[in-house]
C-alpha cells in the first residue's frame, strides 16, 4: 500500500545497539518532525503515500503520512539524544507500553523500505469527501449518479442516491463508485 517512503534512516544493523521506537506527532507535523530530527543527527523514518484530494476546487495529488501521527526513531539505548526526541518540534511523546518505550523489530522497517524500492508505479489512494459526486460502476445501479455520504468501514461506502422520486441511502463496495 505504501507508494512514497521519505527516509532519513539507514536501517542495516551496523549500529547492534540502536533500536526502531514509534513517536507520536503533533497533527500533520510527522515530516516537520523528521526533517527536525534529521538536523540535530537522529535518524528517523516516515513512510508516505500519495493521495488525490479535491483543493481550491481541483483534483491534485498531496503527500501524506501513510501512518498518520507516527514516526519511527532509529536511537541507541544509551544515547545522550534521547531528552532531545520530546522536545523537538512537531514530536508529541514516545508511544510506551508498560512505561517503555515501544520497539519496533528491524523487520517490518526493512519491509516497509524494500517494498518501496520495488514499487516501480506509483500507488494513488483516491479518498471521497462528504458531498462529492461519485458515479456507480457497475451493480444493480450501474450508471446512476450520487453523493458520497461517509465511508461505511475500509471496503463499502454510503451513497445518497435518487431513485424513483425520492433519495435512497446505497451501501456500496468502494470499488462500485468512482468520481464523477
């Protein structure tokens, strides 16, 4: 799912006692957050994707944080750095579990780079707004127009659709509607 990944990490275990942690971010500020952390030397990591979402009445493609409000830090357990993660701009707190703060396996950082790298086409993630047109593709209903209404959980959506004189609430699978 990940199309875009901004790194400012190595991730090879060269460095045995540096360790993956998660960071919670300020809203929006996760890549503030690693181009902060990049300048005082502390690795980080925030994948991103693209999304196409509707601006000032046009379609264009805006770069968001695939895991919104988190980022991973590549820091050594006796790292004099470690005071400095919470007080740089756009980190709101370590992600703890009980009252440590939560390791992240060299694995699934290694994983999520990789798959980047051999993505050669770019992922787009099309997200609807309350009130946009969508048109069905195919179904019962193929061919009617409506507006989207809200998602209904990751594969169905609510249409507002009318249909013989009056307005009909449509559960649909999202790959049912697109844009109009």
């Amino acid at each position: 799912m990940s199309s875009n990944l901004n790194s400012q990490a190595n991730t090879t275990q060269a460095e045995s006692d540096a360790s993956w942690y998660l960071a919670a971010t300020k809203p929006r500020q996760e890549l503030r957050a690693v181009e902060q952390l990049s300048h005082q030397g502390i690795h980080s990591f925030c994948p991103t994707i693209k999304v196409e979402k509707l601006r000032k009445g046009k379609q264009c493609l805006i770069e968001e944080s695939l895991f919104t409000s988190y980022i991973f830090i590549n820091i050594s357990n006796d790292s004099p750095l470690w005071h400095k993660v919470r007080s740089t701009r756009g980190i709101r707190d370590w992600i703890r579990f009980a009252g440590k703060p939560a390791k992240v396996p060299y694995q699934l950082i290694d994983n999520l780079i990789k798959i980047n790298n051999n993505t050669e086409e770019e992922v787009v993630i099309k997200r609807l707004n309350r009130g946009d047109f969508v048109r069905i593709l195919s179904g019962p209903f193929l061919g009617l127009k409506g507006i989207f209404e809200k998602a209904d959980g990751d594969a169905r959506s609510l249409v507002l659709v009318e249909f013989l004189g009056q307005v009909s609430r449509l559960k649909l699978p999202n790959e049912q509607i697109t844009t109009d």
